[in-house]
C-alpha cells in the first residue's frame, strides 16, 4: 500500500524536493508558526469535511517560509488517505491550456480542463506570477476555480504575496469563491527559512 500511495504522489505532480516533506519535519519555532502548522494539520485531518463544504486554504506570505511544505504535506496526507489530487503551478496550468491549441497537440482543452477540475484537491502554487496575458490568465484561473467551486471540490492556493495582493491579483469574482464556506487565509509573516540556512 506504501508503494501505491508513492506511486499516487507523484503522479499528483508534487515536486521531488517536497515529495518526502511531511508535518512532523516542518519547522515551527513560533506561535504564528504554529498556527500555520496546526491550521493545515487540521485541513488535512478533516479533509472528508473539507470535501463536503468545499473549503478552501489560502497560503500567503514571503519566499522560503515554508508554504509550500505545508501544502504538499496536506496533499500527501489527502492522497494517502484515498483521496485524489493535483499540485501544479499557474504557469504550467497556463501551459497546459495553450498546448492544446497547436496542431498535433496530445489533448483536447476539455480534456485539460478536466485534468484541473476533477480532482478532490487541488494545489495551486505561484499564484501571483505575472506570466502571459493578463486578462487570459484571469479568465483561466476563473474558469478552473468556478468549476471547482460550483462541484464543492477544494483548493489550496500557495502566492509569495499579502492577503490584498492576493485579491488584486485573482479579482474579486474569484476571492468570494475563494473564501466561502469556512475557507481561511494564511498569513506566513516570518523571514525565509532558505535564507536563515544559509545564514543570509
């Protein structure tokens, strides 16, 4: 069963360098550290909840404080409790759309569209990356979190931004999607553990 559920990790898409990160070696020094932990052990301890309200995890804050750590250990946690899931960032979930469009391409916008609605989780991480088109990445990021959202399946959203930066960039259509029924934001205010690391 080990196997299997690694097996189900990485087709998940969760990168290698996270893959093995769990709740018990994340780093909480701190109250709002802790707060930070505690909120998504409980995410993911409740996720059969989480599921039926369709709840949402905002995760904001600065580079290297350990957001996407927390979230790939939620996500790991889903998937190992027979959940499905799927961690991506915008810029590929971008790609992935626009790939469909050439000629020869190996699937259909539908068929991507689905691969992005579908599963019980979703992780979506760069968000705030000014990539492309403005108003085409907005109208993607719509599409995929209101289809989300009208099937009450959950998402996690991982930006290097504040809450506001956050709402300026998805627009409000989407945050009041986001924020719905028990969902909470994050705020990860503490220096970058990367840089305390390397004694920065």
């Amino acid at each position: 069963r080990q196997a299997a559920v690694e097996r189900a990790i990485g087709r998940a898409g969760i990168p290698r360098r996270f893959r093995s990160h769990s709740f018990g070696d994340y780093q909480a020094d701190s109250t709002e550290q802790l707060r930070a932990l505690t909120l998504a052990q409980d995410y993911a301890a409740n996720f059969a909840a989480v599921r039926e309200r369709g709840s949402c995890l905002l995760l904001v804050g600065g580079p290297g404080t350990g957001k996407t750590h927390l979230a790939c250990a939620i996500l790991s946690h889903v998937i190992g409790n027979g959940h499905s899931g799927l961690f991506l960032t915008v810029s590929e979930g971008l790609r992935l759309i626009r790939s469909t469009y050439s000629a020869g391409a190996n699937r259909t916008e539908i068929q991507v569209f689905e691969m992005l609605t579908s599963p019980d989780l979703l992780v979506l991480d760069e968000v705030g990356v000014a990539i492309g088109n403005e108003k085409t990445r907005r109208a993607m990021l719509f599409d995929v979190l209101n289809a989300r959202y009208g099937e009450m399946r959950p998402t996690v959203l991982i930006a290097n931004l504040t809450a506001a930066e956050m709402g300026d960039y998805l627009g409000d259509r989407i945050m009041d999607r986001l924020l719905e029924l028990g969902s909470a934001t994050v705020p990860f205010t503490w220096p970058s553990h990367r840089r305390k690391a390397n004694g920065a």
